[in-house]
C-alpha cells in the first residue's frame, strides 16, 4: 500500500454513533504536535484494519514499516536534515515538517530560515534538532 507524501498524521480509531452520525475520534497529540488544527477540514482516508495490519511496507520511500502504533519516525538521531521553519511553536521555538507531516522542532530559529541541522532526539510524533548551519 502506498500512503502519499501529503499524509498529514496516521492513527487507528475507533468508529462509534451518536444520533444519527457516526464519529471518528482524532487523538490530541494530533492537534498538540501541529498536524491538525480544530475547525479545519480534511480528507480522510479509511483503511480496514486487516487490511493495514498485514501490509509489512506501508512506505517504500523509506518511511518505514507499519506497527500496531503507526509508521515510525522518518528521522533518527544523529541524522543532518535541511529543514524550512514553518511555523512557532508556543514556546517560540521553530517548527519544521519533514515527511508526512512530522514535526521537528528546532530551538532559536525564525520563521522562513533555511538551516541544516542534526536531530538531537525523536519520539513517535516529533523530534528535536539543533542548528547546525544556518547559512543555507
């Protein structure tokens, strides 16, 4: 299965009806971590849950393999990336996105900046890097 580059976030939820509608949860981290925004509109795409769960390879861009939790993170540490700041964090810390929407956040940038940096650390559903040029 091939999951295009504009994927925003992957998560499995669950499907439950209220009245007349059915809903699908999405989980805070989404919206915490940048990705989604309350009160936005986006296209959603349904994958049965067999269906995903036996797909070995969900990205053969190097993204990597599906687990039960999601695609893994498409940096590791120690890795150099050319990033854009996109975006401020609450914290005032630059923002950029990497493949499907992953964030890095990047202390002591500004929105705009061009900048190489090394990622320091990485969770499930952002990382960190640090400067390491910024003459890019």
């Amino acid at each position: 299965m091939e999951i295009s580059e504009k994927l925003l976030c992957l998560f499995s939820a669950d499907i439950r009806e209220e009245d007349d509608e059915y809903v699908i949860e999405v989980p805070r981290r989404e919206v915490d971590t940048g990705s989604l925004e309350p009160g936005e509109t986006y296209r959603v795409a349904l994958i049965a849950r067999d269906d995903f769960e036996n797909d070995a390879d969900v990205d053969d861009r190097g993204g990597g393999s599906a687990h039960e939790d999601g695609p893994q993170p498409p940096v590791e540490p120690g890795e150099m990336r050319y990033v854009e700041i996109e975006d401020l964090g609450k914290q005032g810390d630059g923002i950029a996105r990497v493949e499907r929407g992953y964030v890095i956040i990047v202390p002591d940038t500004e929105v705009g900046e061009r900048v190489k940096i090394e990622v320091t650390e990485v969770k499930s559903n952002f990382a960190v890097g640090e400067v390491i040029d910024d003459d890019v």
